[in-house]
C-alpha cells in the first residue's frame, strides 16, 4: 500500500519534466519509505533502479550492468561490462542525450564503503558529463549521518552540484490511519502510538490484518513485537548499528528517556556519564530525529532554556524501550500473554498520554487551518512550577488557542474546561491575549460541557475528528 507522498511525487515530477539535467538527493532513516517513493515515481519512466547492497565495487558494477541490459533496449550492452563508475557513468549520460533517463542509486553508502573516493568521482563526472546531458540522478540512503555529513555537508566533493535534496520524514498521525480502514479512530491511535508514522512497520500490520480479518490490534502487538521471531522484535537494534558506533551507550540513553528520565542531569546519573558527554550522544540521536527536546513554546529563548525536556521522538522506539527491551527474558521464554496482560495493559492509558498530546499538537499544527482559515504561527506547550497545558498556540490574528488533551476512559466534563481557563491566567501577559479554548478528548464530553461549548465557543475535538 502507497499512502501521501502527494508533495514529495510532486516535486519530484517537476524536476523530471524540466528539461535540463537534475541532480537530486533522498535520505531518510530505514524503513520510512524511500524506496517505495522512488518506485512510485520511476513507474511507467524510462528508468534505471539499483540497489546496492554490502559487496564489494565489481560485483555491484556486474548487478548494474545485467540491471541495464534487462531495462535498456542497447545491443551495445549484451558485450559491455562496466568495470568502473566512470564507464557506467558516462554510458548512463550518453543514453540520457535525446532522452531523459532516470537513474537511481539506492543505499548510496554501500557503495562508498568499496570505493571511498565515489562522492569525487561522481563529481568529475558530473562537471564533465552529467550537467550537459538530461540525465536524473538520484542518489539514496538510509544512513542519516553519511548522507548528510558525505554528500550534502559543505566539504563533500558534491556540494553545490545537487539541484535538490530531501529528507523524507515519518507520516503524521492522520496519514498513518489511512493503513488502518476498518480501525475505530482510537485504535488508530494506539496502532500510531505504537508504530509511529513508519510505513513500513504499518504495512507490516495492515497486511496481517488483510489475510487475517480476525487479527485484532492485541495480537499484532503479541505477533510482531512480543514473539523473538515478530518483524519489530528487534528492529531497534538494526536501525541503531546502521545509524551509529557506539549503539550500547545510545540504548542506554534511549531507555533511560523511556523510563522517566527527561533532563540532563537526570539522563546523565541514570547512564553513568557527564552531562558533557551526554549531551553530545543526544545531539547525535537529535539529528537522526530519535530524540528532541521539547522546551515551553513561551520561552524566549528556547537554546538557552533550563525547562528542557528530553524525549524519545519516534513512537516505535519510545514503545519497544518502554514495553518490550525490559521484558526480554519473558518474551523469549514464550509469555507474549503475560507481558501483554501484566505489563502493556495496565501501563498504556498512561503510554498514550503523551502520545494524543502530541497528535493534538500535530492536528492544530497540520489540520486545523483547514476548519477556521486561521493558521498559527507557533504550537506548542507550556510548563512551569504550578502549572501544565498542553496545546498553546500563537496566532496570526493575535489571539491565542489554550487546549487540554484528555486520554481518558470516559467522557470530558466542564471540570477540565473549568481547570483550563484557571492554567490560562497563570502565562506572561503577552500570551493571554484573545484566549480560546480548545479540549481534546478520546471518549468524548458530557451533555453538560457540550451545552456549555455551544455558548461559551469553546472547541470540542473527538477522536474521529482528528480523522
């Protein structure tokens, strides 16, 4: 299934209907859907695909040579070996002097570890051949930093040549629940709580649930993430040894944000580390988008603020170091049940707290301009010594949008709407400015609050209205 990516396709599309030759560049983390992307956009192109895997330069040099002869109509080929980049480079360049021809090099940085000297050799090429034919070259990768310190930092040998570049992030919230039709909203919720907006971990589920109509989202849970041969069982450790050198000391970063520990000091004790050092390892997981920190959206100075949080950014990391790395030993002894019963169940209203906050967040963010044709200028949440609120808004009128998010197992009432108002004194002047009020509830308001939003114009936010 191929979900959005409507802006990406679209960009792309442009680029290949120009008639010059276009140098691009798409990185992003495994298994976010760059392959698919680029799949969806060479279909019904004159195109050629490569995918390199861990081999050494000839034999990637033989894959791509029988790669060209299946897909270009070249007798010239049936005789031809390219023996190096530049032979297969330049053959690509002349195939592309009439014609466009896409050509792709997905996991880029397998190639470069036989060869480390490509980025210099794509350069020369390009300055010599690329640039004056209609070739489209597109090199890929999932190693986050390779991509971004080899080929797009300033000191790579391709700096400059690029004509554009992409890194191609998770799904939202609401773009995750198309993976999930015949979900209640709230289960999509949970399913996004858990997978986050990784396509293909939400592939992963959805095609379960299509062979099997009775897999309810539990089992998933049990079959995928709970069982030593389930697809995520271990996705965790994979995607830290691709991206990182150290992966023990950041897992253990990783774990200790789980647990409870979100400010330095409190990440530094728990791991064992300076604050120095740690602060370093937390840059490294900030730019891979594995962690952020989150500081109130009224500080001036949010670089310099000491109300700092850390938190794991990706759902599906934050899941498995909360749920299934501290119950390891239970389930490779066979007791997905017990660890599902006894240690998911009681502990996931709590988990998918924070989670519908930030969804509430991704809404006001992404969607909400679509029902008032009013866009805000900032999003965010507020904290201080006596109070919490977790949407705060900046608006470009001026006025200001306060909202609570409730993950509750029964309906809202005008208590939480009554604690609202009250936390919306208590912030700086300058953000009390036209407040409105907004209240986000999983399992819906009472009668009383209902009636009392109608006259007062307070926002009430279901589940499926997220949707």
């Amino acid at each position: 299934m191929f979900f959005d990516r409507h802006q990406e396709l679209a960009a792309l599309e442009r680029m290949f209907q120009s008639k010059v030759a276009e140098f691009f560049v798409l990185y992003g983390r495994r298994r976010v859907g760059k392959t698919e992307l680029l799949t969806q956009f060479c279909k019904d192109k004159r195109s050629i695909y490569f995918l390199a895997s861990q081999l050494k330069e000839r034999d990637h040099l033989q894959q791509l040579t029988e790669t060209a002869r299946h897909l270009l109509d070249d007798p010239l080929l049936q005789s031809l070996v390219f023996d190096d980049w530049e032979t297969a480079l330049i053959y690509f360049a002349q195939q592309a002097q009439e014609e466009r021809l896409i050509l792709v090099l997905d996991e880029f940085q397998y190639l470069c570890e036989d060869n480390a000297a490509l980025p210099s050799l794509i350069q020369r090429f390009w300055d010599l051949h690329g640039k004056n034919s209609k070739l489209f070259l597109i090199l890929c990768g999932s190693q986050v930093s390779f991509m971004e310190q080899e080929v797009l930092a300033e000191r790579s040998p391709l700096y400059g040549r690029r004509s554009g570049q992409l890194r191609l992030m998770p799904l939202s919230y609401r773009d995750s629940g198309y993976f999930f039709s015949e979900y209640f909203a709230k289960e999509k919720l949970i399913a996004y709580g858990i997978l986050g907006g990784i396509p293909a971990y939400l592939n992963q589920f959805a095609l379960r649930s299509s062979n099997d109509s009775q897999r309810t989202l539990e089992q998933h849970i049990k079959d995928e993430l709970l069982t030593p041969q389930g697809y995520l069982f271990d996705e965790v450790n994979f995607l830290l040894r691709t991206e990182l050198r150290e992966p023990r000391t950041y897992a253990s970063l990783l774990h200790a944000i789980a647990d409870g520990a979100t400010r330095l000091n409190e990440i530094s004790q728990r791991v064992g580390l300076d604050a120095t050092n740690v602060n370093k390892y937390l840059s490294v997981l900030r730019e891979l988008g594995l962690v952020k920190r989150e500081t109130p959206v009224t500080d001036r100075a949010p670089q310099k603020s000491k109300k700092g949080l850390y938190k794991i950014a990706d759902n599906y990391v934050k899941f498995w170091f909360r749920f299934v790395l501290p119950n390891r030993s239970l389930i490779e002894s066979g007791n997905a049940d017990l660890v599902y019963e006894e240690m998911i169940v009681p502990n996931l209203s709590h988990y998918m707290g924070e989670i519908f906050e930030d969804v509430c967040r991704q809404y006001i963010s992404l969607y909400w301009a679509e029902k008032l044709k009013l866009a805000p200028k900032q999003v965010g949440a507020h904290w201080a010594t006596s109070i919490e609120i977790d949407v705060l808004t900046e608006n470009v009128d001026g006025s200001h949008w306060f909202g609570e998010c409730k993950w509750w197992n029964a309906p809202v009432g005008e208590n939480v709407l009554n604690h609202l108002i009250e936390n919306a004194t208590k912030v700086t002047d300058q953000w009390k400015r036209n407040p409105r009020y907004i209240l986000f509830s999983a399992n819906g308001f009472t009668d009383a609050l209902k009636r009392r939003s109608e006259k007062e114009g307070v926002f009430l936010i279901e589940a499926k209205d997220l949707f």
